[in-house]
C-alpha cells in the first residue's frame, strides 16, 4: 500500500460545496466576461425552446383550426427557425467558453507546480506522488469540465424552469400547480443525494491518487520489480486498489441512477396526470386543443432542464471535492522566511569566535558554526528523542570538514539544516557569521551547493542536469571543469550527443556510478562558497574513486566543505573530522588523532561488522 496524506480522507467533514466552489474566483474572475456572455447565449438559446410551444399553440389555434394553408407553412417555417437559432447560439457558448476555461486550467495547474516547488521537504515526505500527481490532473480536470458544464447549466436551467412555469400558470393555472407538485420532494431528494454523493467522490478521487502512486513507483522501480520477481505482487497490489475504486465508483453509479430515476420518474407522473386532466377539460369545452397542445409541449421542453439537475449536481460535487482537493496543496504552509532580510549591518561574531579574517568582497570569513542545533522531525511523536541535540561544530573558512557516525546518528540530517532544507527546531547555524534563519533561501542557496548520496537526475540533456548547479549564467568553459572534477568526461564523450544527450527519466539509462558523478558536477560547477557533500562517492569503483577524489581536493581548497564519509579513503579528503553520535559531536580531530583517541570511530573506520565496543 502506498504511502498517502489526505486530511479529510477517512473522515469527510462536512463542508458547503458552494463554498468551496467560490475560492474558484481569483482563477475566474480575468475571464468573467466570456462566462457571463456565455450564460447569457445560453439563456437566451434555452429560452427559444419555451417560445416554440407558443408558436405551436396560436398554429393549432389559427391556422390549423381555419384551415389556412399559408399560415401552417409560417409557423413551420417559424418552429425550423427557432431551432436553428437555438442550435447556433449554443455553439457560441461552446466556442466563448473554450479557450479561457482551457487558459484557467493551465493557471491553476501552473500555480500548483510552483507552490509544490515553494513547499518544504517536509510536506513531500508526509504525501505521496501520486496524490499529488492526481490533483495536478484529474482534479483540475474535472473543475475545467465544471467551469464549462455545470456552472452554466445550474443558472440557465434554473432560469429555464422558472421562466416555463411562469408560462404553464399563465396558459391554465390548475395545471400548472399539477407540474409543481414534485417540486418538494425533489429538492429533498437532492439535498440528500448531495451530502451522500460528497462523500463517495471524495473517496474515489483519493483512491484515483493511490493508484496514481501505485503505478508510478512501480514504473520507477521497474528493476527492483523485475529483479527480484515481485511482479505478482504488484500486480495483486494493483488490483485489490483498482477493485476498491470501482466499489466506490459503483456507489457513485448507484446514487447517481436513484436520484435521475426519481428525479424522471416523479415530473413524468405530473405530466401525466397533467394530459388527463387537460385532455377532460379539452372534451368539456374549458380549454382549447392549441392550449394543451403548447402546455404539454412546454412541459416536455422543461424535461431536460428537470432530469439534468442530477448530473449536474453530481459534477459539481466532484468538481467541489477537487477543488478542496486542490487547495489542500495551495493552502499548505510554505518554506517561511524571516522578517529581518539582508541587514545592512554586519552581522556580529558568535560568541567566543576569533575573527578569521575578511573576504575581498568584504564579507567577514568565519566558515560555518553549529551553535547548540537541535532538530525533530515535524510529525515526530510527541516526546522522541531529538535526531540531533545540542550539536556544536566550526568548520573553518577554506577548511573541508568530514563528518561520520553510525546509521542513523544524524549525519544527513545535519547537512540538511545548512540549505534550509528542513529548519533547526533549536539553536542556530551561521555561514560567515551571519544566521541562515536571517537569510532569504534564495541568496542562502546560492552561496550553498549540494551533492546527495542518492543522486537525482531529470528528463534533460547531461548538460542541463548539471548547469542545474549554477545561476545560469555558468556556459561550456564551467560544464567542462565540472565534469573533469567528477572524471565524468570521459563517458559524457563517449554518449550519442555528448552533453546534449537526454539521460531520460532519472537517469536510468546511466549507472549509479555515472548518475553520482554527475550529482557531483552539478554541485561543484557554480564554484560554491559552502560546499555540502552526503557520501558522494559511493557508488564509484576504486580506481574512478582516486582519480575523482584528486581532482576533487583542487576544489575543496577554494570553498568551505562538510563531507559525509563512511570510508577512510574519503575522510582523507577533509582536513579535519567530526565524530556525531546519537545526535551529538562526540570528538573533532584529525583522522589519526580520533583512531588514536576515539574508539567508535577507530571501530567505525575499520570496516569491522562485530558488535560496537
């Protein structure tokens, strides 16, 4: 089972779908005028359908009755041209209305991509892909066919009906009250089929997003599939879901079938009881033949605007649900910034610090402090242990730190903090003397490059992946050095198109080694001032691990490095280590003063897989 966070998922709360409907005004409003122009095409076509019957009445009543050839062919001819007219001016509509809702779906779908891309790490980790994927599409989806469908429709058929009933209780009002009579016990029936249909297609589209994540992961992962033969299982995976949702869109379907049967059933039983009863006033001489005739044809043109109001609300509760939906994603918290931004003054030394020196840009060079950082995962049980407590470490200007420890001690955690990608619960961390909370994220992350131990690559060319490192303005002379630092050159050559070549997604055409050393060049192309590196060498061979690791300390020398390392051969890059256990700096030294000094990291750096002393 995938992974998933919807809030209101096992408990819908109660909510007016009118309400939510209308948070869809900022996206509306700069196209409001073709709606409303629309609508009103479309009145005044659905209207056309309530003139035929009276067409009809003075045909039957005149022409019909006299016998008068000339006027039968008029009316004709008048009934052919109102329906022309109708049917044009209902293509308007569709045509007024086509291009902007389509404008509005691309605007939404475009500002939940860029509020994805300004949500913290914290947020993807509690939600799965596939969630968020479904919103992205089928959600928007289904509002671009409310905008387009049910919103007009709701106002041209409720003007419809109104203006038909004034019309039936103007021709013979004792039948018109006949007509009227379902008109309670329909608007009880849709009030409840209203509250019960929002809780099933609230539970389809959440179940649509878990598929969604089923079949990406599955897509992703084709090789640990294929590998290890668990193809059976996914595909029982697949199906128990898919067999849930069609439960589920089975309890729509029978929802939606009770609510159009009644709401057909109930009018049609009116119009009948209408027929016999006008039909006796008919032979009594009360009520002429045309008058039954146009109200029995005004009736029968409201039919539609009557048995469509079950569809129509059935999509615009869906749409509501993808539109809460929707907002659940645009009314998350995003990455906050601080209220104090580029002071003007310099920030002053920490505490204890020694000046070390200022930068020819004038910044004061201090490398990088932990002061007493602290860090708790945000949806950590109340009362946990913290995953780092009270770390303190300096990493000096120009100096390469390498900081090791167990599993699990916290290591890329820590490295984490330095780009903001998750925020210290406590304490603070400064670069150069000046706090990062202070710091807008994106001046911070300019001055601060990463290379992670599971690198990602996109759906680029090599060379774009790893100008992805820069502000953009880095060209051919800086991919080359990039490359040549990661020794990814060599097999960037050898590719079809050279740097141009798509590495496709995740750069699974590539190799692990390949993919890192190209994660490597991307963060080392921008010649960064603080350089964060998680493990970035795990995945070479020996002999590309030298030959990148030399090139590498030419870098390491013009910027202030934290490295994870996990063997000795890449703590040897740095020039002093930092041992974190349980959360906290257990010793600072250099790699021969902790073997001589520290037992867990002599035990950490031997390979040894006995139990810890």
């Amino acid at each position: 089972m995938p992974a998933e966070h919807v809030p209101t998922k096992n408990a819908p709360r109660e909510r007016s779908t009118v309400r939510v409907l209308l948070r869809l005004w900022p996206y509306v409003r700069p196209v409001r005028t073709r709606l409303l122009t629309a609508a009103l095409v479309a009145i005044v076509a659905s209207l056309l359908s309530i003139v035929i019957p009276l067409v009809l009445k003075w045909l039957v009543d005149g022409p019909v009755t006299d016998g008068d050839l000339s006027g039968v062919w008029l009316g004709a001819l008048s009934i052919l041209l109102l329906g022309i007219a109708e049917a044009v001016l209902f293509g308007v509509r569709r045509w007024l209305v086509a291009r902007p809702l389509a404008g509005v779906e691309a605007t939404m779908r475009r500002a939940l991509y860029e509020r994805l891309q300004r949500l913290p790490v914290a947020f993807h980790d509690r939600w799965a892909s596939g969630q968020l994927l479904s919103r992205a599409t089928t959600d928007l989806m289904l509002v671009r066919m409310f905008l387009a469908f049910p919103l007009t429709f709701l106002l041209v058929n409720g003007v419809t009906i109104l203006a038909g009933y004034a019309v039936l209780l103007a021709q013979e009002w004792t039948l018109g009250l006949v007509l009227l009579a379902p008109a309670v016990p329909l608007m009880i029936a849709c009030t409840l089929f209203e509250r019960r249909y929002a809780v099933v297609a609230r539970q389809a589209q959440d179940q649509v997003g878990d598929l969604t994540t089923v079949v990406e992961e599955s897509v992703l992962g084709i090789r640990i599939v294929k590998g290890f033969g668990r193809h059976r299982a996914q595909a029982e995976a697949f199906r128990d879901l898919a067999k849930r949702l069609r439960g589920t869109e089975l309890a729509k379907a029978r929802l939606l079938a009770g609510i159009w049967s009644l709401i057909t059933l109930l009018p049609e039983l009116a119009v009948g009881a209408a027929l016999v009863l006008g039909t006796v006033q008919v032979a009594d001489g009360d009520l002429s033949a045309g008058t039954l005739v146009a109200f029995l044809s005004t009736a029968l043109a409201l039919r539609w605007p009557v048995e469509s109001i079950g569809f129509l609300l059935a999509m615009s509760q869906e749409a509501g649900t993808a539109v809460e939906r929707y907002f659940e994603v645009m009314d998350a918290p995003e990455e906050t910034e601080a209220e104090t931004r580029d002071n003007a003054v310099t920030p002053e030394p920490a505490a204890g610090a020694a000046s070390d020196g200022v930068r020819s840009d004038g910044v004061r060079s201090d490398g990088v402090r932990f002061e007493n950082v602290s860090f708790r995962y945000p949806d950590a049980p109340a009362g946990t242990t913290p995953v780092l407590d009270g770390v303190d470490l300096h990493i000096r200007p120009g100096e390469t730190m390498a900081l090791v420890g167990g599993t699990g001690s916290g290591k890329t955690t820590l490295t984490a903090l330095v780009p903001r990608l998750y925020e210290a619960t406590g304490g603070r961390i400064l670069l150069d003397g000046e706090d990062i909370a202070l710091m807008p994220r994106e001046r911070l992350r300019s001055l601060v490059a990463v290379a992670f131990e599971e690198p990602t690559l996109f759906s680029a060319s090599v060379g774009a992946n790893v100008l992805m490192g820069t502000g953009g303005d880095a060209g051919e002379p800086e991919l080359r050095r990039a490359l040549a630092v990661a020794q990814a050159d060599g097999f960037v050559d050898r590719l079809p198109d050279g740097t141009a070549t798509e590495v496709g997604e995740q750069g699974l055409s590539l190799s692990g080694g390949q993919r890192q050393r190209l994660a490597l060049a991307r963060a080392v192309v921008g010649r960064p001032r603080f350089l964060i590196l998680d493990d970035p060498l795990s995945a070479l061979d020996v002999h590309t691990e030298a030959r990148v690791e030399a090139a590498l300390r030419e870098v390491l020398r013009e910027t202030t490095a934290l490295v994870v390392a996990h063997r000795p051969s890449t703590v040897l890059l740095a020039d002093r280590v930092a041992l974190l256990s349980d959360g906290r700096i257990t010793a600072v030294g250099t790699h021969h003063e902790l073997l001589r000094t520290s037992a867990e990291y002599a035990w950490l750096m031997s390979g040894e897989r006995g139990e810890k002393r």
